[in-house]
C-alpha cells in the first residue's frame, strides 16, 4: 500500500501518514473503507474534532502500533507511554477511545 491519508484537527492542522497506519485503528479503517459510501473513503481525508498536538500524538502512537505489531510485548524494549505529556493526557485518552486504539 503506497496511498497515504490525511487527518484533519479541529484547529487547522493536518497529519499525512500511510493507509496501513491509519487502518490500525478500526475507527479509521471503517471510515476510510473503500466500499463504504463515506466522504472520507473518497477523499482520502478524515477530520476529526481533537487539537492538532493530539492528532499528531494519535498518528506516532498508530506508527509504533504498526511496527511492533508481530513483536512479543516481553521483546519491545521501548514502552510509548514515557512519550505521552501529562497536560494532554485525558484528551488523548478520549481521542484514543474513540479510535478504539
């Protein structure tokens, strides 16, 4: 898959990342979904109502996802959570929630 996607936030900003990122979420995958009749599938673009600090943390921690995949939990040496700033952690918990990541 060579097709990228682009996320919109509420405040302007936009996030460019591969399909196969952006499909890791089921959230995105079903909006994105070819088959499905949605505006987003056909554009190639998903606006999503969360500031842009918090798209752009939602499309690093969807990169590590992909990556670590087919690794076991015991050989990831690198845990995500270190790179999370308190300050917009409830926001990214409810961005993450409605992803379903």
């Amino acid at each position: 898959m060579g097709d990228f996607v682009t996320l919109l936030s509420a405040d302007g900003f936009s996030v460019v990342l591969p399909r196969n990122v952006a499909l890791a979420s089921p959230t995105l995958k079903a909006m994105l979904d070819e088959d499905a009749a949605f505006q987003e599938a056909s554009s190639r673009t998903a606006r999503l109502e969360y500031r842009g600090i918090i798209l752009l943390k939602v499309a690093e921690y969807l990169a590590y996802k992909v990556q670590y995949a087919d690794v076991a939990a015991s050989d990831i040496r690198e845990d995500f959570q270190s790179r999370i700033d308190p300050y917009i952690a409830l926001e990214l918990l409810t961005a993450a929630d409605y992803l379903d990541i």
